[in-house]
C-alpha cells in the first residue's frame, strides 16, 4: 500500500514540475529576472549534486580498504571520460562505463 | 482528415521515428537496466510497468526504488521528486510558446514532457512548423515513441530479472553514469564553470553532514542561497559603480 502511495506521490510530484509554467505563465506577464537567473544556474549544479547523491554509499568502503576499494568506480569514470572525450555519444558513453562497473562486479 | 497543399511524402509515425530512433535506444537500453535493478530489489512486473508509465521520469524513478524498500518518507519523497524534477519547469518555460498551441494533445505533450523528448523537440523544430497540425502530431509520436520504449525496456528488463537467473549486479551503476555525461555535457557548455563546482562542494558537505538519503534537498537550497548571496553581491557592486 505504501508502494501505491509513494508511485502516485512521485507521478503527481513530477507532472507539476512539468505543468507548472503553464499554469503559472498563463496569469504572469513576465518572468522575475531571479527566475532566469536560478533557471541557468541551478541545473549544473543540482547535477553536480545529483552525482555526489550517486556516490553517497560507496563512502563506506573508505573505512575498510582505503582508496584501493574504489578500483570499480575509478575504472568506469576513466572510461567514461575517455569514451565521452573521444566519441561524444551521450549513450555510448553510459554504456560503457555501466558495462565497466558490471564486468568488475560479476 | 485535413489535406495540405504540398504532398506529405513522410507520414508524422516515420518523421517521428526517424527524429527519435537514438534516443529510444538510449532510453530502451537504461530502462532495461532499470528493470533488472527493480527485479534486483524484489519488485515485479507490476512496478516495471506503472513505474514508467505513470511517473516517466528516468532519474527520479530510480531513486524511487530506495524509497519503495525505506517506508515512511513519503515527505522526502515528495520533495526530493519536486527538486530533481525541477529541470522540467524550465523545459514548459522553454516551450511554453509552442505547447500552448496544441490542441488535442496539450495534456499528453505536457505529461511527456521529459529530457529526452524536450532536447529533440527544442533541436528539431523551427518557427514557421510550429503551428502546422502535421508537426505537432509528429512530436506527440516523437514524445509517444520514447515514452513506449521506457516502458517496453522496463518490462522487459524486469522479466529477465525476475523469470531467469539472469542477475547483472551492478546496473545501478547506469544512473551514476548518466549523471556524470550530463555532468560533463553541462560543464563543458556552461560559459561559467562554478555552479558545477559549488555544486559538487555543497553536495560533498551536505552528504558529510546529512547523510545519504537527506542530502540532496539542503544541498539543492544551500546552492541557491549561495548563488543569490552572489548574485546580491554582484549587483550591489554594479550599483555601487554606478554611482561613482
């Protein structure tokens, strides 16, 4: 039931960001310049952010085996870095270094 | 049916297809690894299809899957799903010109809305097909198109898991990927390097000092009170030349 709960939640969640300027444009006139300003600024940082979020708990290895814990994470961002750097293909790039961490964790 | 005066040789399925085609293998692919993530954590066909026909946002869906094994966040969840998504109320402010022109697929094109369908949408049309009935079935195919091979790719992630021993441990590990292209998408084409940068700072030290799953929302509100202290700085210093 709970599951019910939180799909409906996160389904309504996510259809007001997608609607809300329209209904709110429809009774402004213009957009408050903050607006804008947070508009370009927000969204390399809430990325930034979003990465770290991802990263949040792989911090327990730190305690156990240091630096060397991390092999399969440094080994996929190498490859992303290096497939992204060379191809630029968004979707070759998450391919790879998905297909990395999987191949050092089976 | 309305008959334009120049003969349609494409039909708006295959504009749309064509338009489409790398972003619904992109997204096919990411949503298998998200149904064998879901089958991962003990959830079944039921969720692979409500999950991406419902919600249809990849990021956030798969924080859900946290949730749905960490009961009594609901509030969390809500707020966590209104700051993640929150790129998506500047997608509608970016076409908010076009959109609101749609007739009969307004609500569907707005539900749709997600990062994939706005990026080809925004790189794909021009001003004067806007407002031509043919271009505007062809992106509700283009927004249909991604949105069935999320759902398709779930399903079919999600059996594999489930019905075969098949178990790739690890595909978590794609959200993590997406988020670090986007990353460097972001960084690369941003003229101003430091958001990016107090981003990854603030969200450091909002992990140290909230933990794992609390520390995207005071991360996100710290980032905008430092960029409108910034932004105030920055704007007293323009008046204060001003005058001089």
């Amino acid at each position: 039931m709970y599951a019910f709960y939180a799909i409906t939640l996160t389904a309504l969640c996510t259809f007001f960001t997608r609607s809300f300027p329209f209904l709110l444009l429809s009774r402004l006139n213009k957009v408050p310049s903050i607006v804008t300003f947070l508009g370009q600024v927000l969204p390399p940082a809430i990325t930034a952010i979003f990465v770290v979020f991802c990263f949040r708990d792989s911090f327990d290895y730190f305690h156990s085996s240091g630096l060397s814990g991390y092999y399969k994470e440094i080994a996929a961002i190498c490859g992303i870095l290096l497939v992204h750097k060379i191809k630029n293909n968004d979707v070759l790039s998450v391919f790879t270094g998905t297909a990395i961490y999987v191949i050092l964790s089976n | 049916m309305i008959q334009t005066s120049l003969p349609q040789s494409n039909s708006p399925i295959k504009k749309a297809l064509t338009k489409a085609l790398p972003a619904m293998i992109g997204l096919f692919f990411l949503h298998i690894a998200y149904g064998l993530t879901l089958a991962n954590a003990g959830f079944g066909i039921l969720y692979a299809l409500t999950i991406p026909t419902f919600i249809f946002s990849g990021s956030i869906s798969f924080i859900l899957i946290d949730f749905l094994t960490d009961a009594d966040q609901l509030l969390s969840l809500g707020l966590l799903t209104l700051f993640i998504n929150s790129r998506h109320i500047f997608y509608g402010l970016s076409l908010y010109d076009h959109i609101k022109d749609y007739k009969q697929f307004k609500p569907y094109m707005i539900f749709a809305l997600c990062d994939e369908t706005f990026t080809l949408i925004t790189s794909s049309s021009s001003k004067e097909e806007t407002l031509q009935f043919e271009t505007q079935k062809t992106f509700f195919y283009l927004a249909f198109l991604n949105q069935l091979s999320c759902v398709a790719g779930s399903v079919i992630g999600n059996l594999l898991g489930t019905q075969s021993t098949f178990s790739l441990r690890g595909i978590e590990f794609s959200l993590t990927a997406i988020f670090i292209v986007a990353l460097l998408n972001n960084y690369r084409q941003s003229q101003n390097k430091r958001p990016t940068i107090i981003g990854g700072l603030i969200g450091i030290i909002s992990l140290l000092l909230f933990g794992g799953t609390h520390m995207v929302l005071p991360a996100i509100t710290g980032v905008m009170i430092v960029q409108v202290f910034q932004r105030t700085i920055q704007i007293r210093r323009h008046r204060k030349l001003s005058f001089t």
